[in-house]
C-alpha cells in the first residue's frame, strides 16, 4: 500500500505501531503518575527522567528509580504501586489518538499487516485496545519482554517482522519516542515520527532520524 508523507510515498507490507503516544493518549497520565509517586517521597525528577523510561517496561523503570533516582522501595513494590495507580486509566479513560483507529482501519482494508510494538504490559494494553475495537486489528503484538533490548535497538520490530514473515525493508514503523525512532532505522525499516504533545524536546532529532513525520492521523484517511 503507497502511503504519501508530504511528498514522500512511502509503498509498504507491514506497518508496526508503538502504542503508548502513538495510538493512545497515555502519556500525560504516565507523567503525572511518575510526579505523584516521586513527590509522595520527596524526591526530586531528574531533566531526563521522561526520556528515558519512556521505552521501558515496569521491571526497566523500577530498577532505574532505585538506581537513579533514590527510591529506597522494593522493587515488586514499585512495579505494584504502579499497577495500582495506572490499571483504570487504561480500562476506563485513555482515549485514542484522533483519526488512529480510522487509520488502522484503513491499512487494514488494503492489506497491510499490522503489528503493535510495546513497552506497556499485556494487562494494561489488552483492556484498553478491547475497549476501543482495536485488539482484533493488530496480527501479532511484540513487547520488550520479548527480546533482550530495548526499543533503542532493532530487535523488537525485527522479532514483529518475523512474526508476520516480512521483509524488514518493506515495513513502516509508527513511533513517538527519539529512541523508538533509532532503533527503527537501526533494523532498515521505515519510519514515520508521531508528534507527541508531551515529548515535543525531542521532536527536532526525530525529524532528522525518521523517513517522514506525522502530526495528525486525520490526514491520512
């Protein structure tokens, strides 16, 4: 299918799809959790904290506010007082993004595998993506649990493509994070930057990594 970007068209297979800032509005939650579990210890967030656990799973972030930051808690602890904290914002609240699942829908209808990429875990993700209609669109779903790096590196979107029995070079990713967007490249895919409203620091080096930016799905369908 030939996706125009601006003057670029961009003819793929497979499309591979972060979720959290790129389909969901979840990002403004997650911030505003990290500042109410930080501030409940007094404890100060670091310039680059954002940046950095945005490509993490639980287990990744837990360690790196203990490692980094002086959290003191037990790490099961902190995965758990996240849980707890996130769970019905998912269930209940986080909307879309305007025009993703419209999207979604239209690579569907011409033909284009579609997988999701993911930090987030299974037990946030699937109740969100099933209250929006979304979870049957997607033919397979990798998360960071699954390879043995992050989203900084290719494997994720590799293993996504395998899965599907792509070629790598006939896959467009759809990623909000700087880092998302390198590894990405770093696995000879395409790649489209979603604008974030929460992340907008980085937007000037996504532009520069990615293949094309998008700042509204709506244009796309």
């Amino acid at each position: 299918m030939r996706l125009d970007f601006d003057g670029l068209t961009i003819d793929a297979d497979c499309a591979i799809f972060d979720l959290d800032g790129t389909l969901i509005d979840s990002v403004g939650v997650w911030r505003d959790i990290d500042e109410e579990f930080m501030a409940k210890r007094k404890l100060p967030i670091p310039d680059d904290f954002y940046s950095k656990v945005a490509a993490m799973n639980f287990s990744e972030a837990a360690d790196y506010v203990i490692r980094e930051c002086g959290v003191t808690d037990p790490k099961e602890a902190v995965i758990d007082e996240w849980y707890r904290m996130v769970k019905k914002e998912y269930s209940e609240n986080i909307p879309m993004i305007p025009g993703a699942k419209d999207f979604l829908k239209r690579l569907k209808s011409g033909r284009v595998r579609l997988a999701l990429a993911t930090a987030s875990d299974p037990k946030l993700y699937i109740p969100c993506l099933e209250r929006h209609g979304c979870l049957s669109l997607f033919e397979t779903i990798v998360t960071v649990n699954d390879v043995k790096r992050g989203k900084g590196f290719p494997d994720i979107y590799l293993l996504a493509a395998e899965r599907l029995g792509m070629n790598p070079g006939r896959c467009i990713v759809f990623e909000d994070i700087l880092a998302g967007c390198r590894g990405a490249k770093s696995a000879d895919m395409y790649c489209v930057g979603v604008l974030e409203r929460h992340s907008q620091e980085a937007w000037e080096d996504i532009k520069k990594i990615c293949d094309a930016t998008l700042e509204n799905y709506l244009r796309l369908i």
